[in-house]
C-alpha cells in the first residue's frame, strides 16, 4: 500500500458503469443472490442469533487477550514441529518469504487465496527477486492473468463475465476465444495449471481461524487448491493475521457454522482442512504477521473491526458495492468492510472511502460477529472531517449545511429560497458538473406545494378553532 495518492473511489465506480449495460445488472444480481442465499441459510437455523453473539463474545474476548494467545499458539505449533516467525508489518512478512525460499533454493511456488498476503503485496515482492508465483484458486487465478487484484473477498473475479474469462484465456493460455462454457474453461485452467503445481518447491496458504489450544489452523476452500499447496511441495509457509486466533477447538464449531453460511448461503465449504505440525517429510513454516493489527487494536472507534472473519456478506448485500465492484476502491478490502479496514493502513489516500456507503445498516445486520461496521463508518467520516482530508469545497458545502441546519429559521428561510429558486433556475446550473455532481445521474426533486411544518401548523390552527385536542 505504498501508493500516496488519494483513491479516487468515484471515478474508479464510474468506469465499471460505464463498460456496457451488462457487468454492472450481472454484479448486483449475483450478490444479491448470495445476500437471499444467506438469509435463507440463516432462517434454516433456530439459534443463529445466538451463534452470532456467541461468535462475536469469543472474538472480543480473544483480542482483549491476544499476547497471551498468541504466545500459547506460538508454544503449541513449535511442539507440532512448525516453525514459527514473527512480522511486524508487510516489509518483514515478505522477507521472511523471501529468505525461507532462498535457503532452500526454491523458485517457484503455488498459493491458495490470501487477503493476508494480498494485503503485504507479497506477490510483486517474489516476482521482482525472480520468484514464479502462481495462484491455484481459479478466480484468484483469473485476476492474475488479467494483472488485476481481487474485487471481492470470498468471489475474486465476481465482477467478470464468462466471455470476459474466454477472452483472457484465449490471450494468455491459448483456449478458444468463442467457447464460454465455464467447464470447459475450469478445464484449461486446471491443465494450464497442474503442471505449475507438481514443479512447485512451496506452497502458500493462508489461515481462516488459528487454534491456540492445539498450535494448528484452519483453511477453508471450496476447490481443494490449498490442500494441494499444502500436500504436494515440500514446503508449507502459512501467513497468519494475529487477529485469526480463537481460543479452543470447541470455539471453531462456531465459527465454520457461521462462514460458509454467511458468505454464500451453503452449509460449510467443500473442504475445511486442518494443519497441525507438517507432513511427514515435509517442513511447515508459519509467519504471524501484524501490519497495523496492534495499532488498530488500540483505536477505540474501530478495534472490533478485528472481529471480521473474511465471509463477505457486507459486501453482499452493500447497495454500493454491488453497483460499483470491488475494484473502485482502489484498495485489498473492497465493500464495508474495506471502508472500515482500509483507513487503518492509510487514512489520507483512503479518506474518500467512508462516503461511498449509503449508511443502510444492512451490513451491520447480516456481519456473523456483529461489528459494528455502519456506525464504524459514520465515525471514519467524523475522522476525515476532522482532519481536513475532505475537498475544501466539500468542506464549505458541508460547513454551510451545518449551519443552516442548527438554525430553524434559517432552515425555513433557505428552504422557501430554494423551492422558488429552483424552478427558474436554468438546467445548465442545476446540473452543473463542478456544482452538482449529484445531479449527473440523478434529476433533482420537486419541491411540495407545502412543507410538512406548514401543514402541521394549519392542521394544528384548524383543531382549535373547532376546540378539539391537540394529537
């Protein structure tokens, strides 16, 4: 994330709007699928709410308590033969990479889906010190040959169609251009593939959920490919967030009940594998990472952020998000969770974000560990305000409004002004570019003939002339 410049959110929205009358109806429907699927998951159990609150008590208690945990999962994993490492921010994740590749003379490595390292920009890193580096989920697979980033957490290529994925892999691996069947194109992936899997020295995976108790971690997957990673090479490295931890083995039931059921509506995921120590022959490499975990750990408006288990229903069901794709947010987390997250790393080039949210709620009401994210976002706007990181004309607009608004008659006032004023003023200021950007999609409301305060008022005047009680 070492880019300073702001991420301009809307311009990145506006040109996946403006690719055709298809991506953008084909990324809502989707998602909105996803969001039904999960509700009708959700209603199937009685006492999800319960696991919800549960889910939610487990994480808050586990990050109130993580040195502990942290040091009893390091103690663990090392009695199962792991070796574990340290990483304060993603410099020092990347080269602990880097050095156990280099010591045992490895230059190919496979990866399962990781927004941990994802997050560390570890890819860029092997493949600048001559590393190949190819991903095995086949829609983080798709993003790399298309040298995008993911644009969902759970659905990284959610936002192509199947004759986009034709195209690309006509251009890069050679398939038929016309054929969008996707099994035909899940087929030439996995040839394309297989052979990259079976030379690899390493394989990488993340972690869902990291046990403290037993020193193992948890990877869910619905294709399999982690396993390979993990099975096949004979070295596994494993990036771990620090926020991973649970507690106990019990703890887990919970969490994988609540996963695979939040993010797409289906039961659990097709393999949910489980890591403790390395294979028989093989080396198991931990690295447990930070990068800005602690410090937002100690941010009393958005530490529960920390909670997140990565299943991305907020995204899902975020009217924004849906509309716009996970790309405009120029940033590794996309949706309300993105606006939440992101600022932590880098307030000042994601200072837009927290306005690109209609503050429905609906992400707060289907989060599985209950964060907070709407009044989360709310709060970042307070942030961003506060230090100035809006435009300044955005800042003046906002600085008027807050004006007008403490000030009854000066609302009243403002308000007649602009019914009348509105009706003679000539469209090409009305929809100015510079002055209402708003107004570039949307046409502007009529004012009504009579303002609810009128109306009250003459309704309030009528009763008593007729001495009836005021309601």
């Amino acid at each position: 994330m070492g880019d300073d410049k702001k991420v301009d959110v809307a311009a990145h929205a506006a040109a996946f709007l403006a690719l055709d009358d298809v991506h953008e109806p084909m990324h809502d429907k989707n998602l909105w699928a996803a969001r039904m699927k999960r509700d009708a998951a959700a209603r199937e159990v009685p006492e999800w709410e319960t696991l919800r609150q549960l889910a939610s008590q487990i994480k808050e208690h586990t990050l109130t308590h993580l040195y502990d945990y942290l040091l009893e999962f390091e103690s663990n994993a090392i009695k199962r033969g792991a070796k574990v490492y340290w990483a304060r921010d993603a410099a020092e994740h990347n080269q602990h990479v880097w050095n156990i590749l280099q010591e045992k003379n490895i230059s190919a490595v496979i990866k399962s889906k990781s927004m941990l390292q994802e997050e560390c920009g570890m890819t860029a890193f092997l493949e600048n010190r001559g590393i190949t580096v190819t991903e095995s989920d086949l829609g983080e697979r798709i993003q790399q040959l298309d040298d995008q980033p993911p644009s969902h957490i759970v659905m990284p290529a959610i936002h192509k169609t199947a004759e986009d994925v034709a195209q690309l892999f006509a251009r890069t691996i050679g398939t038929d251009p016309r054929n969008t069947d996707p099994h035909y194109l899940t087929e030439a992936m996995r040839d394309n593939a297989r052979r990259r899997f079976l030379e690899a020295g390493a394989g990488m995976t993340g972690a869902n959920f990291a046990i403290a108790e037993t020193g193992s971690f948890v990877v869910c997957t619905n294709e399999g490919n982690a396993d390979i990673g993990a099975a096949v090479p004979p070295v596994h490295i494993a990036s771990i967030g620090i926020e991973k931890l649970l507690p106990k083995v019990k703890d887990l039931g919970i969490f994988i009940r609540l996963l695979s059921r939040s993010a797409l509506g289906t039961l659990a995921t097709q393999y949910t594998s489980h890591f403790s120590g390395p294979r028989k022959g093989g080396e198991l490499h931990i690295i447990l990472t930070d990068n800005g975990r602690s410090k937002r750990l100690g941010m009393p408006d958005f530490w529960t952020s920390l909670k997140c288990i990565r299943c991305g229903a907020c995204m899902n069901t975020c009217p924004v998000y849906r509309r716009s794709g996970g790309l405009a947010y120029g940033a590794t987390y996309s949706g309300p969770i993105g606006i939440i997250l992101d600022p932590t790393f880098d307030e000042s080039r994601y200072s837009e974000l927290p306005y690109h949210s209609s503050l429905c709620g609906s992400c707060t009401a289907v989060c599985p560990v209950k964060i907070n994210i709407s009044d989360q976002i709310l709060q970042w706007r307070k942030v961003m305000a506060a230090k100035k990181y809006l435009p300044v004309s955005r800042r003046l607009a906002f600085g008027a409004a807050g004006k007008i608004f403490e000030h009854p008659q000066l609302f009243r006032s403002a308000e007649t002004m602009a019914s009348g004023a509105i009706r003679f003023t000539p469209d090409f200021l009305l929809y100015n570019r510079v002055l209402n950007p708003w107004g570039r999609h949307r046409e502007l409301p009529h004012f009504a003939g009579q303002t609810f305060r009128e109306w009250y008022l003459q309704y309030r005047a009528k009763n008593n002339e007729h001495g009836e009680q005021r309601p």
